[in-house]
C-alpha cells in the first residue's frame, strides 16, 4: 500500500524534489485522514521531510526506508520546473522525452523504475506493507508493477494524501488506485482495507 504526502510548497510552486516540510494544511489534512488508514503489518516511509512529517501527521510509527526516496534529479532539486524549462529547455525535453536521459545530473526514469522495482519485489513474504512515498518513486513502482512501457510514467496522476494499493507478487501485481484516505470535506468515512 502507498500513501502520497500530504501537500507542501514545493508541490505548489511545481518544483523539483527538495526536502521541503509540510505546511499547515498538508499537516491537517494528514491528521484528518489518519483514522482511514488501513492496517499493516510493516510500516515505512521516504526519507523527505514531506514523507516523515506526514507520517508523523498519520499517526504512523513507520521508519524511513532509503529505497523509497524521492526521484534523484540532481542539480535540478529544488528549482521550479518554469525556471529550469527556460535556462535548459534541450535538457528538459531530453528528461521528456527519453527514459535513459539523466540531463540533471541524477537519475534517469529508468533508473527510478528499476530502483522501484527492485524495492516492489523485495517485499515477498512480508504481509502488509504501508509506504508513505513520493509520487515519483510511487509513480514508477505502478510502471514496473503492471509491466507499462517508461513514457506511461508521465500519464499517471497522483493525488496528496491518496492509497494506492498494489496486491499480489513480483511479476503478478493487481493494483487498486488513487482511493482518498478521506473526503474532500476533511473526515467523512473511506472504505477501509485493501482487496
């Protein structure tokens, strides 16, 4: 089960990555969700300051897991995606438009989806796993558990505060998407467990 953080700045503004903390709403919205959090057996989350702190706000006593961090974008963290499109526009479309392109300096979205899966398929026998996870790193696990081809990446939405739900094993994943941990008026029942 992935959790998206709850809102921040940096999610606002459209920038990439950074380690930017939640902010006042993202914390209420978490503490509001907290009771439809389903159960599970192991509980982890991105190292961020977003991922912790909406754990935290959760009522989760997860631990950080490094294999769930945030895409690595180099030199690119932190900056708005308006600021980098206008100083390296060939380098924003090649980041676009190849999946092996690295233009930041970090990581390209082969590498995050290999690192995703890797971490996805590891988690046999574990029970229930709850991961609080950057869209990104979430994102591309969707990519590697329903075998979709790299640029699909880019078509996939992610919502703050939303359960995605992936059950199943490595190379047989079902997935559940996108359920909100509470309604958008802040506290009315969500369905709780995982199919």
């Amino acid at each position: 089960m992935l959790i998206s953080p709850a809102m921040n700045a940096a999610l606002r503004e459209a920038r990439f990555a950074g380690d930017a903390a939640l902010d006042a709403s993202g914390v209420r919205a978490a503490r509001l969700a907290a009771p439809h959090v389903p159960d599970a057996d192991r509980l982890v989350h991105g190292p961020s300051e977003r991922c912790a702190r909406t754990a935290e706000a959760l009522g989760l006593r997860s631990v950080a897991e490094n294999a769930v961090r945030d895409w690595e974008l180099g030199r690119w963290s932190g900056a708005r995606l308006d600021e980098v499109g206008a100083r390296e526009p060939e380098g924003v479309a090649a980041w676009l438009g190849d999946p092996s392109a690295a233009p930041h300096g970090g990581e390209s979205l082969l590498g995050l989806c290999a690192r995703a899966g890797t971490w996805l398929d590891s988690l046999t026998g574990e029970g229930r796993v709850l991961a609080v996870t950057e869209p990104s790193l979430l994102r591309a696990a969707l990519v590697h558990a329903l075998a979709l081809p790299p640029q699909a990446f880019w078509r996939l939405d992610v919502t703050p505060l939303t359960l995605t739900e992936l059950s199943g094993r490595s190379g047989r994943w079902n997935l559940r998407v996108g359920r909100p941990l509470a309604d958008r008026q802040g506290g009315g029942e969500a369905e709780r467990g995982a199919s």
